[in-house]
C-alpha cells in the first residue's frame, strides 16, 4: 500500500470517526496553554494589571486532508476594582466537515490570603454552536446509504458553564478547573442521530518558579497538569520551561498517551508576545503526518496605568 493511499485511508476514518453514533470528543488539548491558562480556567481572566488581547492557531496533523485545526481569540481585563477581572474566548474548531463555534464570556474574583499569597475563584458561560452536514460524507466502499448520514445536524446556542480556581504567589501556582459542566448531547429528529458534544472535564495542575541567579537570573518553571474525562484515560502533561533574559521561553513537554512538545515565546517590550509550539506524536497516526503546530500571538495594553508591576512567570 503507497503512502499515498494510507494517507487518504487514515483520513476517511478519522473523519467516519466524528459521525458514529455514541461519540464524544473533549475540547482541542493546547500545548500553549501555560501562557493563556483563560482558555482551561475562568479564574486566570484579568489576574494580571493590563487588558490582554490573544490569538492562537492549532493545525493538528498536519499533512492530513481536513485535520483538525482551532483557532482562539482570547480578551482579559481587570476592572476598575483590581480585584474583579472578565474576559471573552471564541474559539472555532473544525475537524473534517464537523465545526464546532463556541463563545464564552469568564468572569473572577481574587482573595488575599497573606500579602503574598492570593487566591482567584472564576465563572465562565456561554454556548456553542454546531453543525456536521452528514449528507454531504461519501461513505466507503460503495457509498451505501446509512441512516445515521440522513439529515444533517445544525444546533445553536447550547447553553454550558463552568468554574475554576487558581492559587499563586510570585513562585508557584496551582490550578483547578471544570471549564464545562454540562454534557449537551447532539441529537435530530429524524434517525435520533446522537453524539456527545461535550464532555465534562477536570483539569488539576501547577508550576514553580526558580530563579537561578548564577545562571545569569536565568528562570527554570517545571509544570504540571493533569486532565479527567468520563469514560477516557487519565492524562497529564509533565513540562520544563526556561526563560532567558526576561525575553525567551523555551521549553519541552511530554503529554501522557499522545506527544513529545516543544514551546517556545518570545516578549518583546513587555507588551507583544509571539509564540509557537509543536507537537510529535508517537501514536500509530505518526508515519501519515507531519506534526501538530501551534502559532500564538497576544498583546497588552496598560490601560490602568497602576503603578505596581508584577512578573508575569504564568
């Protein structure tokens, strides 16, 4: 069998695999999160003192027709009151003829439990939209009608919500989320067509920061965190990351049952921020594909014009 031919096998099942019957699948799993951790916890919205807009593209697969790929646009902001902050995700996921709009709107409150030691609780809402076209799928080998491929499915406004917390001072953080707790079912009228759309996950996790001061002020933050889905394996990331010159992030990741990761930021004057990471999987999809890659970019603007700063390590 010429690769050619694999190639366009594994993608005729990997797209079959989002219409059967039963299925779930948990939101786009980013290997930059650790920069915008507003995308997996509402709580981390405004934490820092200026509004900060996002961008992140993901191309999963690359090299496979109609691999997934997520794009995210991200909003934070401290209110006027430093210890309210909001924020806004809109994130467009497409996998295959599949696509999946969701907009949430996050809203946190921050405690002071010591002068440095501060605890942050979040809320987010919102909805998705979603909309498979079942009757546009060629089905193999012979294109024989199924009942499940007979009407398509175009739902809006499926109503979720979630909460977060997130605990830090200048040296850590620690980490815990539910970002969706409700498990919308998709479902039509015609052949009861039905998969899971969302399923509720639970994310756990933290980061230390150490400065190595004979190492020119070199900063060494190892994470961790770790995913529970209903029904699927445990998953964790175990990361080391290393910033150079207050400047440069860099740093690798292994994700459990999925990838090696490499990361990677650049800042520049505090305000712009330009990233990108790679995945390599090692599971059986690796010969037909040609990694996973990620392109960030976000920017603030000190509105506020406070006069404290604090080191944004996370």
């Amino acid at each position: 069998m010429g690769r050619r031919n694999s190639r366009k096998i594994i993608t005729i099942l990997i797209v079959i695999l989002l219409t059967l019957k039963g299925f779930s699948q948990q939101d786009p799993i980013l290997t930059q999160y650790m920069f915008n951790m507003q995308t997996i916890n509402p709580a981390y919205a405004g934490m820092w003192e200026k509004i900060g807009f996002s961008s992140l593209v993901r191309k999963q697969w690359a090299g496979i027709e109609k691999s997934p790929l997520t794009e995210i646009i991200s909003f934070h902001s401290p209110l006027k009151n430093e210890f309210v902050g909001v924020g806004l995700n809109v994130m467009n996921d497409r996998f295959g003829k599949e696509n999946r709009l969701s907009i949430f709107a996050d809203y946190s409150y921050e405690i002071s439990l010591t002068p440095q030691t501060r605890l942050r609780f979040g809320l987010k809402f919102g909805f998705m939209n979603y909309k498979n076209p079942l009757t546009q799928y060629q089905l193999y080998p012979d294109n024989e009608y199924d009942e499940a491929f007979a009407e398509d499915v175009d739902l809006k406004f499926l109503p979720n919500f979630g909460f977060g917390a997130f605990l830090y001072d200048e040296n850590y953080y620690i980490n815990f989320s539910i970002p969706k707790l409700v498990e919308n079912d998709f479902r039509t009228n015609i052949n009861n067509y039905s998969t899971q759309a969302e399923v509720r996950t639970f994310y756990v996790g933290g980061g230390y920061v150490f400065r190595l001061r004979t190492l020119n002020n070199l900063i060494f933050k190892p994470t961790l965190l770790v995913r529970a889905t209903w029904n699927n394996p445990l998953q964790f990331d175990i990361g080391a990351n290393f910033m150079l010159m207050e400047k440069l992030w860099i740093g690798g990741m292994f994700r459990s049952g999925d990838a090696v990761c490499v990361t990677s930021q650049w800042i520049f004057n505090n305000n712009l921020r330009l990233g990108f990471g790679i995945d390599v999987t090692y599971t059986e999809i690796y010969p037909y594909q040609f990694g996973t890659y990620e392109f960030s970019i976000g920017y603030d603007i000190d509105f506020y014009g406070r006069s404290y700063v604090r080191a944004k390590y996370f």
